[in-house]
C-alpha cells in the first residue's frame, strides 16, 4: 500500500489501537478507512448442537452476515479479523512446515498473525506475534524463520517458526541495523540467501545476509531513490546465470515522482547498478511488480492510476532482455478498483486489488492476459478506494489461495470448479415421513481417488441443534441419505458435504450452513400461501405511524453491501421485499403488510419466512428494532409475533428461519395479516431489513398410530396437549421432548411448572410487557411472586387470575385470562410500575382470594395469571396488559 513519508502524524485505527504512523495528513487511506468487520468469519460446517436459525454467514452465528460475489472460485473459510486480534489486516505469505503442514503468515495492524490452514475449511489460528502499531507490515519466509517489517519502526523482527506445529512460534531476534528502523516492505531472494527491506523513512534497499538466519547480517545499501516493493531473484542458467537481479517499483519523493519500474543488479552489494528502467503511460505510483515464472515478463500495478476513469490496469513489462526492457503493453478486466499485490503462478497471474477482491487472470498470451476468477471480499463495491484486498500468496502445495483483508482479515479460497460435486437423481423431498426417510444423491469426484473415504456425511437440525450422520455407500458414486425418526409437524434444515483428500470440505448447498435445504416433518403438507416475493402484488408498504424518510420497503433485486443482502433468498427467484433500492431505513418506521389470507380451512396452520435485518454497521450500539404483527381480523387489531433486536444474535444481517405455529398466537380465521416493521432510531444506525419466502401451510401427524389425526385427538380429549404445542401429551413423552418423572402421563413441565402462553403487545413506550415468576410453584412453600416487566413506567398495574385462558382483544392488547366458573381474581391492591415498567406481587396463598372460595388455589390446580397497566399515551384505550402465565401448583 502506498506510503507517503513526510510527517509524522497520530493515527488511531478502527480497532482501537493507537499507533503513529508516516503519512501525509490527507492519505487517501487514512480518510477511507473502515472499522474491521465486527464478528468471526465462516466455516463450512455447523458446530455440534448450535441452532439452525441462527446461522448467518458465519462459523457461529451470533454475528454479521454477508454474501460475497465470487465468479470460478469457492470460498473455503474466512479467519475475520475480530478473530485475528482485533486488528485490521495487511500482507500476508505463506509458509510450510518440515512436516508439510501449511501455514498462513498475516500482518496486522497489531502484529503478526500465524494461522494454520493445512484444513483450509478448519483454519486454526496458532499464534500473535506483537508489532508496532502500523497499518503496513509485510511479512517474508526463509527457512524456518518469518520475517516481519513495518512503518510503525521495530526493524526485523525474527520469528522463530520451527515449532509451529506443536503451538510454538516465538519472537527470536529483533535487528535494528541499517539506519531507521522503519520499513515498507520486505524481500527475500532465497536462492541467494539475502533480505532486501525496501522504503521506510525515504529509503531504497537496505541488504542484510541470511547466513545466519536468526540473527540477519546488515551488508549495504542503494539509496540512489526510494523502493516501494521489490522482487530479488537469482539467475541460474542462461544469459544471467549467477547475476542477483531485483525488480523494484519506486521513484523519487517516496515513490510519487518520476514513478518507474527499474531493473538493478544487486549481485554485488557493494556496487549496485541498474540495468534499465521503465516509464509508462498514466503512471502515478509504480506500486509492485512480479515476474512470469519464465523470467520473460514482469506485471506491474500501479495503485494510484485508477482515479474514477481508467479502469483497472496492470502494465506487462517485457524483461527478456534485462539491459533493454520495455512496456509491452497493457491489460484490464475494465473494474473500477484500485490495484494493488500481485502474483504469478505457471500461467495465472493473482491480483489482491482493493475493492474488487481476488482476481485471477489466464496469461497464457502473456500480453492480453484474461479474468478467468474472482472473489469480492468487499461486495459493498468496486470503487477506486483503499478498502478490502490487500494481498494475496496462492504458492501453498494444496492449491489453496490466501488473501488479506484490511477490513475483513483472512480469506481462503479454491480457484477452479469445486473437487467435489454432488447431484440429486430427484430433487430432494420437501417432506419427510417423521418415521425417517431416504433418498439418492451421487457424490462426484473432480479426479479418481480425490474424496476422502467415509466422509460423506448429513448434516440436519430439528430445531434441537444440529447433528451428523454418515451418508450410506450403496456402490460406484452413489449414496443414500439416510434421516432418522424426528418429531412430526416440525422442520427440519439440512445439509450435505464430503471432504477431498487435501482437507477442503464441500458442502451442498454450499455455502452451508448459512444456506441449507429445508423440509416439513409431517405425513400430509398442504401448503396455503407459498410467496416467494417476485411481485409486489396485493402487498402494502406504508402505514399510519409510518415517518420514515427514506429506505422504504421496496420489491426488486437487492444489490449487496455490508448491510443488505446481495441476493434473495428463493433458489430460483431473483427479488425480496427489502429496505430501500438507494439507502437504509432513515428517520423512523417503514411497514410492509401482506394481503389478508384466508387460514380458516386450516386445521394447525404453520406459519414461515426468512428474514434479514442488521442495525449493527456504524459506530454507535444498535438501538433499532425489527418487528413481526399478526392479525386475524383484517389488520382492525395486531398481535406481536417477534421483536428482533436492538441487541442479540440476529442484528447483524443473514438470512434467517423463522417458523410459528399460528393457534400459539391467535385462532386462524379468514382474515390473518401479516406486517413487517423496520424502525431507525436516533442515533443514526445503518438499518437494513428483507423478507422473503413466506409460507403458510398445513401439517398432519399421527403420531400416537391411532389413525387418527393428532389435532382431532386433542379436540376431541383422546390425547391432552398441556404444553400448547399440537402434539399429543403422550407423543411428547415418547419421542423425549418431555419428560414424565413420575410416569402419570402428563409432561412434567406442566407439573409443578410455569409456561408462557398468549400475545402481549407494544405500549405507547414501544415495550412488550411480559409476566413472569420466581420462587416455587410449592403450596406449601408458598413463596410464587409474581413479577411484570415491560409495562408503562410511572403507572398503575393490577394482577389478576383466573381458571381458564383465552385470548381476546382488550384494550390496546388481549384478555387472556378466561373468567371459567371461578371469574377474575384480582391481586389488590394496585402496584405503580417502576422506571422499567416492572413490579412485583408476592403471591400469598394464605390470603384472599386466593385461600378460599372461587379464587382457591390448591395442589394440583392450574391457573392463569396476567397483568393490566395504564397507559395514557396509547391512541384509543388507555390500558394494555401484558401476556399470560399458565402456573400448575404442586403440594
């Protein structure tokens, strides 16, 4: 990355870290920087027990979700640069070990990172070696040693990596010779055995001798002009054989004066010349450059050449004739972005350029070499800004490529059609007999003996966490995959992958688990609504307390950035309804609500969609929310389904699962609504929602074998459902997700236990209130209080109880205490609700009403509690209540 060296100015990084460094006041890099990327990155597998819904682009799902655009190239894992130290990245090389474990070497705007990908989908990050704090540090490899420089001074440092495969990696020297200890670059010519630290305060080549590699033997210098970046090679046949000959990228005034491509002989350090240099058209800082394997070419980057008109472009120097090079000519994939580190290998040239990511060009006519691969590690754009790729080393015997990211940390990728493949005969079922189920996919090797024996594997979540099963080999490339009993009226995601004899796993779908294949459990799926959002048809955006000023709910293609989704969800559509075409939700609240559906045919309606939402991208903590409303009256009242944010798992982008049973909130009729609220509070966020793939369907299980439907089972009182879930108490039983103590074929959570039911809705302070309790729910004990949180601060509440439940609208909220053959109870007196609209009521079984009459409260009894509160404020109504508490009391 460019340098200008003429003050010395303060700088403190997205990451936290305060460092000087040498730059001008207005560096272009200093004004575009970014704050690195606030979450770990992904790897191709779910980790045991994690939930399907909460995966979004990422290893652990509790973070940032992002799509890259790739083009030829798959991405293997991402090492984020929250996980690598906190820190920004910058170079990065690559390094194998004796015992051919490989190893990837990245600097930090904090140090230097050792991560070790000999499993390119596993990466391990092994060790952090200290640095000066600088936002370039490069990074070299000779023998067993790694050596680091950088702008923030520090010299050498010499890292021991001799014991890398057990964990150990150490800072063994530290050289300081050969004048300031600032540093732009490294180079190491390891045929030779010579380093070269290239620039640093003004400086050309500054040589050091690696005979003794732990402690770098300072020789000379050329100092005729500043030295950008370098590559020293040896000759050894030919013409040249036995002449040292570097390549560097350079000029005088740090490089940005009379910029040149230069040839010098460095074969004897004490006499230094140059054998010609290079000027070329549009040149504004020869950057750094590489020579073709065959030693007939070197490609050049200029970093500061793509100024919003000329596009992309790397110069091809012809370097047959080192007395005699010229510009042969010149090529661009006609991108925007500013290029940056290049490499060669056999006929490939790979070029980390900023914004645009990883690009991979097929020079076989080595002049008018061609795009042949990309991977965008910046999807935002592909402006001529300093963000995003900054290097990368595709020399690792595995084939892997590595590429550093200043924002976004390490990134492993595979160039070329996947070595693993799979493909269904039929397309795999969209339900699945909850008794278990099978069927084919054939697993295809790119060559004979390339998969990995017994690795085939599935990989399924039935909303208890994800678990693996081995795929059955039934001959050739064919396999079974093989699900086993799982509860009836639920879904369950999944995926497929197979590992390849160099430790990359491949996924289907894949990029899994972010996306996965999804099916129903059921014996019988009748699917009511299937809207996959490719029109914007009977659906309605705005609403009356609607004020937001722009990112209002659009329906289209949604263009990627570190917000918003790239794509929709759907496997074949191509829209979504999403916040804004140009900009994020700004200025308050924007709704979407769908056209009202008739569910009144249905017997257990199931109710599904994908969401995405992310508040999280500037430098304030999110304080916006994403909301889901049902209604079943034609929109005349709305009941809270969900509330994601401002906080939690599911703020930071990805596409998200989320599934209801539609009787666990309100009784279906035909008139459900469905309304979707994205809000920007003050302070500013970047607020960003999406809604896709909306489903409304109808399951049937059987699961006690009676043939008989199980929701007729509980209708009719054959089999109970204590737990309000449209399971059969006794399947619940058997299947595990409930236990039986005591063997009296009731769940134990509805002994002795307390549960949640019923709908509470937001107030005029945009709180939910919720009912809740601690102590026991022991009569004897006596000690159950009663606790509400998320009501009006400052005003009256009121306790009640009740024998029966429902769910009624009320005031600006539901009833759900049904007054049965014991009428309302009331707890008096009145509570006042503190600043978080919370109270507390012991509740005292030796006390009316609870110790006697219609309101008695015994062992064995069951009953429903709830709380009404005032709120002024609300438009109509001037109370709401909270939602409700099934308690079960025991002796």
């Amino acid at each position: 990355m460019l340098s200008i060296l003429t003050a010395l100015v303060p700088v403190v990084l997205p990451a936290s870290i305060p460092v000087s460094v040498s730059l001008h006041e207005d560096d272009p890099k200093i004004l575009d920087r970014q704050p690195i990327y606030p979450g770990p990155g992904w790897r191709p597998g779910a980790p045991p027990g994690s939930s399907s819904s909460s995966h979004g682009y990422l290893s652990g799902g509790d973070n940032p979700g992002l799509e890259f655009i790739s083009d030829n190239a798959s991405l293997l894992s991402w090492v984020s640069g929250t996980e690598l130290f906190e820190a920004n990245g910058n170079d990065c090389w690559g390094y194998v070990s004796p015992s051919g474990r490989e190893y990837a070497l990245i600097g930090l705007s904090n140090g230097t990172g050792v991560v070790e990908v000999t499993s390119p989908s596993f990466p391990q990050v092994v060790a952090h070696i200290p640095g000066p704090g600088s936002l370039w540090r490069d990074i070299k490899t000779y023998q067993n040693y790694a050596y680091a420089v950088s702008e923030g001074g520090g010299g050498i440092q010499v890292i021991d990596l001799s014991g890398v495969d057990n964990g150990v990696v150490t800072l063994a020297n530290t050289v300081t010779s050969g004048g300031t200890t600032q540093s732009h670059n490294v180079a190491i010519d390891e045929v030779s055995g010579y380093l070269y630290r290239c620039g640093g305060s003004g400086e050309g080549l500054r040589i050091y001798n690696l005979s003794n590699p732990l402690n770098p033997n300072y020789v000379g210098q050329w100092s005729s002009r500043y030295v950008h970046d370098a590559q020293v090679v040896t000759y050894t046949s030919g013409t040249y054989a036995g002449r040292q000959i570097a390549f560097i990228c350079g000029g005088y005034g740090n490089g940005s004066s009379q910029t040149r491509f230069e040839i010098l002989d460095v074969t004897n350090k004490s006499n230094i010349y140059t054998r010609d240099t290079v000027f070329y058209s549009n040149a504004a800082y020869a950057h750094q450059a590489w020579i073709s394997p065959d030693r007939q070419y070197a490609y050049l980057n200029d970093e500061l050449d793509e100024n919003g008109t000329l596009p992309t472009t790397t110069y091809v120097m012809d370097i047959s004739n080192l007395n005699n090079a010229s510009l042969a000519g010149s090529f661009t994939n006609g991108n925007r972005a500013i290029g940056h580190n290049l490499y060669t290998l056999g006929n490939r040239i790979y070029e980390a350029n900023y914004r645009s990511g990883l690009r991979v060009f097929d020079a076989s006519d080595p002049i008018n070499a061609t795009e042949i691969a990309s991977f965008d590690t910046w999807p935002l754009d592909d402006n001529d800004r300093f963000n995003g790729a900054w290097s990368c080393y595709p020399y690792l015997p595995s084939g892997i490529v590595l590429v550093s990211d200043i924002e976004k940390g390490l990134f492993v990728i595979w160039i070329g059609a996947p070595l693993i493949t799979f493909e269904y005969p039929q397309t795999p079922p969209a339900m699945l007999h909850p008794d278990g189920q099978s069927f084919q996919v054939r697993v295809q090797e790119a060559l004979p003996g390339t998969l990995l024996a017994g690795s085939p594997r599935l990989y399924f979540d039935d909303g208890s966490g994800w678990q693996d099963a081995p795929l059955v080999h039934t001959g050739g490339e064919n396999y079974d995959v093989v699900f086993p009993s799982l509860p009836c009226g639920g879904n369950v995601a999944w995926y497929i992958s197979a590992i390849s004899n160099n430790g990359i796993q491949w996924n289907e779908p894949g990029v899994a688990p972010y996306t996965r294949r999804n099916a129903y459990l059921a014996l019988s799926h009748n699917v009511a609504v299937d809207e996959q959002m490719e029109s914007a048809a009977g659906w309605t955006v705005g609403g009356p307390d609607d004020n937001a000023t722009a990112g209002l709910w659009t329906n289209g293609d949604p263009s990627g950035t570190l917000a918003q989704p790239e794509d929709d969800h759907s496997e074949n559509g191509t829209r979504c309804w999403y916040t804004g075409a140009s900009g994020d939700v700004d200025g308050g609240l924007t709704t979407l609500t769908s056209p009202i559906i008739d569910a009144s045919q249905l017997s257990d309606p199931h109710l599904s969609y994908w969401r995405w939402f992310s508040n999280d991208e500037m430098e304030y903590v999110g304080n916006d929310r994403f909301r889901v409303f049902l209604s079943n009256d034609a929109g005349a009242s709305w009941s809270l389904l969900e509330a994601v944010g401002p906080h939690g798992s599911e703020v930071a982008g990805g596409w998200i699962h989320h599934e209801v049973r539609l009787a666990e909130y309100l009784a279906p009729t035909a008139g459900v609504q469905i309304r979707f609220e994205a809000r920007d509070r003050e302070p500013d966020h970047r607020v960003e929602a999406a809604i896709d793939d909306l489903l409304l369907f109808d399951v049937e299980c059987d699961c006690n074998g009676n043939s008989v439907s199980d929701l007729v089972d509980i209708d009719t009182g054959t089999s109970g459902d204590c737990n309000r879930n449209g399971v059969p108490d006794e399947c619940d039983i058997t299947a595990g997700t409930s236990a039986d103590a005591d063997g009296n074929g009731v769940p134990d959570e509805c002994e002795c236990t307390l549960l949640n039911y019923c709908s509470s809705t937001p107030n005029s302070a945009e709180n939910t209130a919720v009912i809740s309790a601690t102590g026991s729910t022991s009569t004897a004990a006596n000690d159950l209080v009663l606790n509400v949180l998320g009501g009006m601060p400052g005003q009256f509440g009121l306790f009640f109880y009740g024998s029966d439940d429902t769910q009624i609208s009320f005031g600006q909220g539901f009833l759900c205490v049904g007054a049965g053959g014991s009428g309302i109870q009331r707890l008096s007196p009145p509570v006042s609700l503190n600043e978080n609209g919370g109270a507390a009521r012991p509740l005292d079984l030796t006390q009316p009403p609870a110790n006697g009459g219609p309101g008695l409260i015994t062992a064995g009894s069951t009953w429903f509690f709830q709380t009404w509160y005032r709120d002024p404020l609300a438009s109509g109504a001037p109370f709401n209540l909270s939602n409700g508490l099934q308690v079960s009391f025991c002796p």
